[in-house]
C-alpha cells in the first residue's frame, strides 16, 4: 500500500515547491528578473528532490503515463489552491469544467481496457 501512497505524496510536495518556483514571484513584480530566477531555481532545486524519487519509487507500481498524469491532477489541485490563497486570483467555473474534463482524461489512462 505505501509504494501506492509514497509516490503520490512526494508528487505533492514536488508541486508545491514546483509551484511556488514558476509562480510565487508574480507577487514581487518589482523585484529584478534575474534575481526571481536565481530564487525560483533554489526552490526548484527542492522540487527535483521530491519529485525524482517520487518518480523512481512510483515507476515500480504504476507507468509512465499514469504517473505523469498523477503529477497533472496534483498540479492543478496545488495550483488551484495556490493561485487562490496565495496571489488572491478568483477561481472560475470554467477553470473547474476544464479540470474536470481532465479527471475525464485519468480515467481513461487508469482503466484496464
């Protein structure tokens, strides 16, 4: 059961530094380009620290399509979450029909046809 869990928390905690790498210096808009890339690069530099495991450990129980797509539903749930409390952005109906479609997409990459 862990090699089931393991993965998917990792991917988690992948995302939200993934996440807060890409995104969190939207909110430092004045700051210098070339320092938000340094400190997004730090950040990322612990993304990769859970996420390469996450992959290593998950490829013994699921593919490389699932668990890539594992890492999409994480994505925009942590993203979702981010973009909300974080930069204060609204989240849309259509932002959920469009994420729904995708849960849509993960049932048919997991279904044994």
């Amino acid at each position: 059961m862990i090699k089931f869990i393991a993965p998917v928390a990792l991917l988690t905690v992948s995302n939200i530094f993934m996440t807060f790498a890409w995104y969190g210096h939207l909110r430092f808009r004045n700051t210098a380009l070339v320092t938000v890339i340094l400190i997004s690069w730090g950040i990322a530099f612990f993304e990769y620290c859970f996420q390469v495991p996450a992959n290593r450990i998950g490829y013994d129980v699921y593919n490389a399509a699932q668990l890539k797509t594992i890492q999409e539903v994480i994505t925009l749930i942590v993203f979702s979450g981010f973009s909300v409390l974080y930069l204060k952005e609204q989240f849309k109906w259509n932002y959920l029909v469009g994420f729904l479609f995708i849960i849509l997409a993960v049932f048919f990459i997991f279904k044994k046809w």
